[in-house]
C-alpha cells in the first residue's frame, strides 16, 4: 500500500482472455502508461484530451477512487486514500459521476483508464470514523460494503499484524499497515471484492493496478479474477525482499508485477553510478510481465528512487527507460511536497483542488520536455534491436534502435563536444525530441543530421541527452 505498485493490465487488443493474462501490444502499438498521482477526475479527464491522448500515452494510472478514511488533524495525508472505509465510488479525488466522465474522455483521447484498486485490507483506523462520502464506520466493521468482524484474518500475532516477512503464513494472514486484513480465502469476501472490480468496469475502466498484492494469497487473487465480468488487465504492487517469504515471481500467473529491483537499480545508476553499465540492463521477471518506472508515489516520497527534485538525471532516467527495450514503461507525475505525509493540493475538507501545470505545485512530469515526446520514440522503435552502443567508460552512453532511432545520454558534469556517432538511422535532418517536437513540419528544438553513412557530428551539453527517430524527420 505505501511501498511499491505494481500492475496488470488490458488493452485494446481483441483476443481471448485468461483471467491475470497481460495483454501484449503489437510493435509500434502504444503501452507507456502515466500514473497521475493526486489528481482529480475533472482534470485527469482534461489532460487526456490536451496532453495525454495527442502525446501517445497508452493509459493513465489513477489514485483509488472508493471512500476512504479522513485524518484532518494529520492534514489530511496523501496515504489515506488507501485506507478504505466502502467500495462507493465517493474520493477526495471526485464523485462516481466524475469518475466515469474522466472514463469517457480519455477513451475518446485513445487512452485506457487502470485504477488503483485497495482490495486486500480496509482502513487503518483503529477506532471509529466518517469516510469521504460520510459512511461511518468502525476498524472491522463496515456497514456500507458490508464487511463484519468475521470477514476479516485475526492471526494471533500482537496487535494482529505481520511481525515476520520471512513467515508466509503471516504475509498472507496478518495486518499490513494497520489496516483491516481482509480474508481474501472466503467466497463472500471474494464476491463482495469482485463486486467493486466489476462496478468499475462497467464505468468502463480498463485495468487495475492491484495494491498490497503481496499480501494476498496468489490462488485468492485468481478467484477474485475469475469472477470479473470482463477482461482487465492487471498489475500487481508485489515487492521484493531477498529474506522474504514471498517473491514477486508467484504472481505472474495472475498478472503483470512492478519489480522495486528496477527502480532501484536504475536509479542508483543515475545518482552515482555509470550509465556505461546500462548495457545489459535488465531485471529478474519477463519483460512481457514486467511494468517498469524510474519513481512512484511511494518511492518519491521515501526518496528511495530519483524523483523530480532531481531534475536533469530524473528526465534522462525516464529518458533511457523510453528507449530501453525492457517492460512496459509507467511515468509518474505528481506534485510539489516538502515531508512524507504532504498531500496534493486541496481544499480545506482534504479535497483533491484541480491541477494546474506550471502553478508551482503540479510538476507534471508526464509533458516535461525530455520524458513526455520520448513516448513517441519509444512507440516508434518497439520491437527493434539494441544497436550501435558506444560509451565512454563513464557517464556518457550512445544506443540505436534498429534502424528507427538513437539517443544519446551524458550523464558527466562536463560537455561531450565535438564527437562523432555512428548510426543506423536513415539519412536526413531529425528533430531531437528531448528538446522539441515536430510541429508543421518544423521542430521547435535544435534538429542534426545524419550523413549518408549514418554518421551524427555533434556536442551533447552536460547533464543533457538527444533523441532521434524517423517519426520525427523534417523535410528538406
């Protein structure tokens, strides 16, 4: 819940559905998923329509969107989301009708709605309360869903929560975070569960990313697959821990996994390590399995990955994951926050205020300059091997893209001037696209040119990258 997320997840594809199954996309096809993290409905829905959809996104990634609890003397923290009190469809983030008018508006952008679905435990409050949509409530007692003491693990330990990752029993039967551990075993349980899924995707929601996962049996999280009235596609939050009962390979029969062992290592790498490495990146679960991200909600604000404070080595992280032939890519974009607890911009009763870009507070990282064109690079040379690698030995690295694109990367604090790279990229004038993009066959960046050869002269500023690739050629 407050450690990593990871998915699973549908598309458009027409194919027969396996409960679990990620559905792949076809070479070229979009997959880049964004992750709008504190956003409201209303203004998730019209960046669909102005940035999302025109940019290539494949799908965004909501916050969870059932009641929740409400903590006005914490200042109403980003975490309460998660701790769920009903499955109305009534958020600090907006109403059931907001929700599937969002719905609507980013199908009619061509972008996919995954929500964040809160199904393995309720709240975290130990006493009782008022949720979001003024259900009341009491910790085990949910009069609205209705879920009672007995819908509900007690598993011996103190204070009934998992005292030892090492035990599965414990993952799978104890409190994570305080919250309300639902017996997924159940039949009840799981029907009530699937009810929710089920009354989203007839909103038209797409896919669920699947919060707390590791905390839930595999063979309960198949049930509760099984019962969803359509396919969905899936990714699972399932962290890893090598001293630990439980490891994200169990759940890739139910769906797509976020590995943190990706986010990690890349970001390390960025930090203060050397991008030459990045040669044989990789991470331990199937690429066809795996959602990858340079930072998510938890991650940024534990400051256990790079995050937009970052800045210059942030953009040229989500800029190597773009071009980099490994998982399905998941941007984050969030806001402005100075301590853990610190919520998205909102009104005095904790709701969620409509973001505004460039306002100071929403940083809107899925349209920075270097990450959000790179969706297109990263469409337009799906399906295409890694050629043509050079690097320095240090922080400078050089890749193509078969014959579709190449980028380059310099990562040291001084400029690479004057240097020659060989590519396979036809030749012709490009528009680098981590500075511009190709507006009437213009571009409103600095554009190169490739030789007959395949040859590129040029400097690369420090801290700074380019892009190339043949969506972006601009006549002569």
């Amino acid at each position: 819940m407050f450690r990593v997320c990871v998915f699973a997840l549908v598309t458009a594809v027409t194919t027969t559905w396996v409960p679990g199954e990620a559905v792949a996309e076809e070479p070229g096809g979009r997959d880049v998923i964004a992750q709008m993290f504190g956003w409201n409905w209303r203004s998730i829905g019209r960046e669909c329509q102005t940035t999302l959809g025109p940019l290539g996104y494949s799908a965004v990634q909501t916050s969870p969107p059932e009641e929740h609890s409400v903590w006005p003397e914490k200042g109403f923290p980003w975490w309460q989301g998660y701790s769920a009190v009903s499955y109305k469809l009534e958020s600090r983030f907006g109403t059931r009708d907001e929700l599937a008018a969002m719905v609507r508006s980013c199908h009619e952008s061509g972008v996919q709605v995954y929500i964040d679905a809160v199904i393995n435990n309720m709240s975290a409050l130990e006493g009782c309360g008022v949720g979001s949509g003024l259900t009341p409530y009491c910790h085990e007692l949910y009069p609205a869903v209705p879920y009672t003491e007995r819908d509900f693990h007690h598993c011996g330990t103190p204070g009934n929560t998992v005292a030892n990752l090492a035990d599965r029993y414990q993952v799978f039967n104890c409190q994570s975070f305080n919250g309300a551990d639902l017996a997924t075993g159940d039949d009840s349980v799981r029907d009530r569960i699937a009810g929710y899924l089920n009354d989203l995707l007839s909103l038209g929601v797409d896919g669920f990313r699947v919060d707390s996962a590791k905390y839930i049996a595999p063979e309960d999280l198949a049930a509760i697959e099984q019962r969803l009235t359509r396919p969905a596609y899936v990714y699972q939050e399932v962290i890893y821990g090598w001293q630990e009962a439980v490891q994200p390979e169990e759940y890739l029969a139910t769906g797509a996994v976020m590995d943190l062992r990706y986010a990690g290592t890349l970001s390390a790498i960025f930090r203060q390590g050397r991008l030459a490495g990045l040669r044989t990146f990789s991470s331990a679960l199937p690429s066809d399995k795996s959602v990858v991200f340079v930072a998510n909600h938890d991650t940024e604000h534990q400051g256990t990955t790079l995050t937009y404070a970052d800045r210059d080595r942030y953009t040229l992280a989500n800029a190597f994951m773009l071009a980099w032939p490994y998982g399905r890519p998941k941007v984050l974009s969030g806001y402005a926050f100075s301590s853990y607890d610190e919520a998205p911009p909102s009104d005095p009763l904790g709701r969620a205020t409509d973001a505004h870009c460039g306002d100071g507070h929403w940083q809107c990282e899925h349209a920075w300059p270097g990450i959000g064109p790179m969706v297109a690079f990263h469409q337009q040379v799906q399906g295409q091997p890694v050629v043509d690698w050079s690097d320095n030995g240090g922080n400078r690295i050089a890749f193509g893209r078969g014959a579709e694109g190449y980028l380059i990367l310099n990562g040291e604090d001084f400029p690479a001037t004057d240097t020659t790279y060989q590519t396979s990229l036809p030749a012709g004038r490009y528009c680098d696209v981590m500075h511009g993009t190709v507006q009437s066959d213009t571009c409103t960046g600095p554009t190169y040119q490739i030789d007959n050869a395949g040859l590129l002269h040029t400097d690369v500023a420090p801290q700074s990258g380019l892009a190339l690739h043949t969506g972006a050629v601009i006549p002569d």
